[in-house]
C-alpha cells in the first residue's frame, strides 16, 4: 500500500486512542517507551515482539496509533548505522558498504535526504593563483590548495 493510500486509510478511519490504549498490551507494558525506541531505531517488529512478548500486528498497529511510524522514517540514520557497524562482522560487498555511507553522508538529523553540491567558480581560482601555480595547473592539471 502506497503511503498516500495509507494516510488517506489512516484519515477515514482514525483509531480512538483510548480503545487502543485500554486494549493495546504495548500500552500497559512495564517497558512501552523501549519498546517504542527500539522500534523508532529499526529493530524488526518480529525481533521486538519475541524480546517483549507482545504481537508483531501489536506493534505495527501501536506504532500507527502514536505516531512511530514517522519518527522510525525520520531516523533511517539509525538502519544504516545498524548495516555500516555491521560490516566488519558479516561479508557484505565493498559496494554495498560504501552504498550505505554514501546514504548515511546525505541524510540530515531530521531524516531527509540532502544532496550536497559544490561549485567552484574558476575565475576566482585562476586569481588566487600565483603564476607558477597557473603554469603547473595548465601543464598537470593539479592545483594544490594549502
């Protein structure tokens, strides 16, 4: 289901909160906010329901009621953390290594993706440049900045 589909799902049908707390085993559970967090840092929903002894259902459908599933979104930081820490310990390919600091580099503490880019204006390069650096540049094509 598209994201669309699912806000729109979400909007005709919101859950009544207090129905969902009454009845939800997260909500009443001694370790709910490490539940929450654990969810919020990318541990599986299947990983969470056997360490917490709830339903893998349970917190999909808490983490839809509270909001986590935004918050989880937001910290895709966490999810490559979690692959970049474990690259020393499994055989990943160097490509998929590099893939996910790649990704990691260009996603802000808010969770949004920043692509960065720098431009260079030449001109004012070519005027900060004595004239043997000119000379080296135009025959090497290297400019060492200090």
């Amino acid at each position: 289901m598209s994201t669309t589909n699912q806000n729109r799902r979400d909007s005709e049908n919101p859950v009544n909160r207090g129905r969902h707390e009454h009845q939800c085993r997260i909500c009443s559970h001694p370790k709910r906010d490490e539940i929450e967090q654990t969810f919020i840092a990318w541990v599986s929903p299947t990983r969470i329901a056997k360490k917490y002894s709830v339903s893998r259902d349970g917190v999909y459908r808490h983490a839809h009621v509270f909001g986590l599933m935004d918050r989880r979104r937001r910290n895709v930081r966490a999810a490559l953390e979690r692959i970049i820490e474990k690259a020393g310990e499994v055989d990943p390919t160097a490509a998929a290594v590099v893939a996910a600091i790649q990704a990691y580099t260009k996603i802000n503490a808010m969770g949004q993706w920043v692509d960065r880019s720098e431009h260079v204006n030449l001109n004012e390069l070519f005027e900060r440049m004595t004239r043997e650096e000119m000379e080296t540049y135009a025959k090497e094509g290297k400019y060492i900045v200090d």
